[in-house]
C-alpha cells in the first residue's frame, strides 16, 4: 500500500490575520521604543529615534498588505461555493460589466448607478447567486449570475443557457 500524497495545506485567512495581529504588536514595540529614544537625553539616542519609526511604518504597511491578502483569500474561499457564480472576476449585479477598481475601491460606471464597494470587485471571484447554466460548444459548463449570463449571452455564441427557476429554488 502507498501513502497518500501528502498536499500542502492550503492557507486559512485566519492564519493570514494571525500574522498581521503579530506584525501589529511588533509595531506597536517598535514605536514605544521609538518614543523612549527621542525622549532620551543624548542627542546621539535621539537620532536614533527615526529608523525606529521607519520600522514601525514599514511594520504598519505589512500588516495593511497582509490583512488585504487575509481578506481577498476569505472570498475567494467564499465564491467557491457551487451555488455562486464561477467566473473568477466580478460585475455590477444590476448592470454587468460596467466596474472600474483600484486596490482599495470598485465602483459601477454605469449612469446613475452609484455602487461601491471597498474592495477589489473587479479582481476578485464573483459571489453573486448563480442563476444560470451555460454551456459551451465543447460541453464545458459553468454556474454564472445573472450580470454575468446576460454578458455571455451577447459577446459568445454557441452556447445554451439553462436558466435555474429560482422560485422552486428553495434549497
Ligand atoms: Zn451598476
Ligand atoms: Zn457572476
């Protein structure tokens, strides 16, 4: 008999947010310390004072970009989800393929919409309930939503979209 291969674990978010907790006291000691070197009287101490800031900003940008990675692991854990959407960006629910990011913010263009999330949408797994099948000509077939059926349904051809009664839907 063999043994398994052993995978390696994937990552929890929780571990993710462990570590920035911990980068968090780390930074907070760093400044303490700071603020007893420019406090200190010896100018040579005081000096000293500044790469320990530097420290604790650099300490401050770690725990930002740690605890952004914790949250876009969360949901992409969370479109995983076989009665979510499987495309692997995001819409507007109401107007489809109509969002623009950036690293903190996403935001519908679409006129008098005003949706925003504080988040990645674009970039991140699309979460919204499926409400469709679609299959493509070489049988593959995914669960998309509704923004993202109806963009499908304009820009690819030869598919068949089996749309899920929602009202019987009732899991
Ligand atoms: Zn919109
Ligand atoms: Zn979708």
């Amino acid at each position: 008999m063999t043994m398994p291969e052993q995978k390696t674990p994937e990552p929890l978010p929780a571990e993710l947010r462990a570590l920035a907790a911990d980068a968090e006291t780390l930074a907070q000691r760093t400044a303490d310390l700071a603020a007893r070197l420019k406090v200190a009287d010896d100018g040579n101490l005081n000096r000293l004072a500044r790469p320990m800031d530097k420290a604790t900003e650099e300490l401050g940008d770690y725990t930002e970009e740690v605890s952004r990675t914790a949250e876009y692991l969360a949901r992409v854990r969370v479109s995983r989800d076989p009665n979510l959407c499987d495309v692997p960006w995001g819409v507007c629910p109401a107007h489809g393929i109509t969002l623009r990011s950036n690293a903190d913010r996403t935001w519908c263009t679409a006129t008098g919409c005003g949706r925003e999330w504080d988040y990645d949408r674009l970039h991140s797994p699309c979460a919204e309930p499926a409400a469709a099948v679609v299959t493509d000509e070489d049988g593959e077939s995914g669960s998309l939503c509704v923004a993202h059926a109806q963009d499908a349904a304009q820009r690819l051809t030869g598919c068949t979209f089996v749309y899920l009664d929602r009202s019987t839907a009732t899991g």
